[in-house]
C-alpha cells in the first residue's frame, strides 16, 4: 500500500484511537437551552436566519444525550476500521483475528465502548465473520489514565489557577468584541451575552454541522474573524489542561507511554527470533487520552506558549486542536521489519506524522528509542502521579 515498499513487511500495528462523534455534554446543552431561549424570547431583526432559528430550528438535544455516541459515531468507526485494513492487509486480517493476535482495549465510557463494538463490526462485515470472535476489555488504567493521575487532578483539575490564561483571554478585547456581535447580531443588550452563551451558539453550530452535516443558522451568528478567536479560546484550553502548559498534564500519560513501547518491544524481540507475537492492538479512548500523549512525544509544540495575550502572534501554531483531533481521531504506530533492522512509523488521521528532530519517515526503531529515551528510563505515573503523604 501507500505506506511502506515491499521491501519492507508490517509486523504490528498499534492504533490509538478517540471515540466517534458523540453529543454535547450535559454542561453544554445547558447552556445551549439558555441561548436558544434567549434567541426566541429576546432577539430581534428581520434576517431570514433569525427567522428560520426562530421558527424552524427545534432545540432537540436534550440532557439524556449527555456525551453519547451518535449513529454518525458508529459510522465513523465502521468506516475507520474498513481503511486500516485496506491499508495493513497483512496485519488486519481475519487470519489474525483467529489465531488470537488481536488485542482491543477501551475505555469504560460509553461512546468509547460502542465505537470499538463498531469498529468491530466494520471488520465483521468486511470479513463477514461471527461477532463472537471479537473481544474487548476495559481498561481505564491505560485509557483514562486522567482520572487516576492524583497530582493532576490536584494540580490542574480542583486548581483555580491551572487555567488563569484561559480566563484571562475570555475577558480581553478580542473576546468582547465576538460577544459585542453576537448580541448585535440577535440586537439583544451586550449584558445579556456572556462567554458561555457565545460559546454555546457556536458549539450549535459546530454540533450541527458534525452529526447532520448541516449548515445551521446558528452559523450565522459568527464570521470568520469570531470563529478564528473562539478557536483560539478552545486551543488555549486544551493547551493548559491537556498540553504543554502544565508538565503533569503530559506525564498522566506515562503509563501509555510505556504500554505503547513495551508492546513494540516485544514484537522485535520476537521478530528478531523469527516469531510470531501480537499484530494488531485497538486502543478506544478520549481527546483526553490522546492529548497528553501527543505533547509527551513531542508533537505540535510551538516556540511560544499559547496565553491570554498572544493571540495575534500565534496564527501561524501548531497547536491547533481541531485540526488534528477529529471525531475518530487516529494515532498508529506501525513497525516494519525491514533489511536494514526494524522501523517504526507514525501516523496521525491516515497521513505521516514525523518524530520531532528526526527526518525520516519510518526511522529506525532504535533511533526513535534514543530520541525518547529519557522517557524510556524514567515517566514513572507512580512517581509523576502521586501525592507526597502528609504526615
């Protein structure tokens, strides 16, 4: 295929992979009735827009969707499932998948659960097999490894100042001014148009367009200029909670940093003695889980760090979250065995993905190991995530 000649034989796939296209979270359809009942209750003007959200549009989340997968979401991962093994037909195979060298594991959330059983059921009906002879486990140590990670629950997540740039750009000019218009826009009082609400219309109009593939009037209510700084507003975010902005917030991921590793080592080992190991491994998890991975690795760090005041200069980031991490989002290590020892390469959503400061596509296995080798010996979760105890 496209990714290696044929000099070149796949030995393992791991793919680490976010859950499909879900609903809104319960905090944001809160806030999406709060301006949805405001556009019908407050909002005033003649655009055809208006009308239509006032008339036609019918607010039909509701709190029981509270971050659920979407049929989309299932779709979404069918169709993944159907590419990777068009793409690694060696690897992906259901000859594989009978001689147990398939390993899936997911996170215990429920969209995560349902887009592997979907991913599952994609290769069940490429490979028009029995359903029962895919199975998953859960594990939320690997997965979610977040929510276990106490320094950075401490840290980041009960902390009031792990997010003060954040706060602070939701109160700068820039931001005012998208609040200004929107409330012009709906020619409601500026008062009545908070951040939240901004942030929930454009969030309607991002919903919308990512489960109905529709262009929704909630579109209207932004230009180009608006969605550029709410992006920024949600890149700020993800920098500070998920990024480079807070070391712990990489290092929760030691843990799947070094499954991920281990893994690949085990398949050289065994290739170098002419064995056969483990092909494939199927990760479900979250944004979340695949964040702090990235920054650990190294990928999409910028010379300057994202804060309230550098917006202007960081229009030209790498760091850009949307971007990269789509509903189904995908990161493969693949590793090849190759005349010259074993290479390893890296994709990110299908395309190449180059290891910082290395060159080459799939370098050497042992040349990405060096780079990371500080990792490799140290990127303990016990030591990074625990808390000295009070005595």
């Amino acid at each position: 295929g496209r990714y290696a000649s044929r000099f070149n034989k796949a030995v393992h796939i791991t793919a680490i992979l976010r859950h499909g296209t879900r609903y809104p979270s319960l905090k944001y359809i809160k806030d999406m009735e709060h301006i949805y009942r405001l556009v019908l209750t407050m909002a005033n003007g003649s655009e055809s827009w208006l009308w239509d959200l006032k008339t036609r549009w019918k607010m039909w989340y509701n709190e029981e969707m509270d971050g659920r997968l979407v049929e989309k979401g299932r779709e979404d991962h069918r169709h993944l499932a159907v590419r990777l093994a068009a793409s690694f037909p060696t690897l992906i195979s259901v000859e594989n998948l009978r001689n147990n060298r398939f390993d899936f594991i997911t996170s215990s959330k429920h969209r995560c659960v349902d887009s592997i059983k979907a991913f599952e059921k994609g290769l069940e009906e490429l490979w028009k097999t029995e359903g029962s002879e895919f199975k998953h486990e859960e594990n939320n140590e690997l997965m979610r490894f977040f929510d276990q990670c106490r320094r950075f629950i401490q840290d980041v997540v009960n902390s009031r100042t792990a997010l003060t740039e954040v706060d602070l750009f939701r109160s700068r000019p820039e931001m005012r001014r998208v609040q200004e218009k929107v409330a012009d826009r709906l020619q409601v009082p500026y008062s009545n148009i908070t951040t939240d609400l901004v942030e929930a219309a454009f969030l309607l109009c991002a919903y919308e367009f990512a489960i109905k593939t529709e262009n929704s009037a909630w579109c209207r209510l932004f230009d180009e200029e608006d969605a550029q700084v709410l992006e920024y507003s949600s890149d700020l975010k993800q920098f500070w909670k998920r990024g480079y902005g807070h070391d712990i917030n990489s290092k929760s991921s030691c843990s799947l940093f070094h499954d991920v590793f281990n893994r690949l080592d085990r398949v050289a080992n065994a290739s170098r003695l002419g064995q056969v190991t483990e092909a494939v491994a199927v990760q479900m998890g979250h944004a979340d889980t695949l964040l702090p991975l990235l920054t650990l690795l190294g990928f999409f760090k910028d010379e300057l760090p994202l804060n309230a005041s550098n917006y202007a200069l960081q229009q030209d980031r790498a760091f850009r979250v949307s971007r990269f991490m789509p509903y189904a989002a995908n990161l493969l290590f693949v590793l090849y065995d190759c005349p010259e020892g074993l290479r390893l390469q890296a994709l990110l959503n299908e395309k190449p993905l180059y290891f910082p400061n290395i060159q080459h596509r799939a370098p050497l296995y042992h040349t990405v190991k060096q780079a990371y080798q500080q990792l490799l010996l140290g990127c303990s979760f016990k030591q990074e995530c625990e808390l000295p105890s009070h005595i």
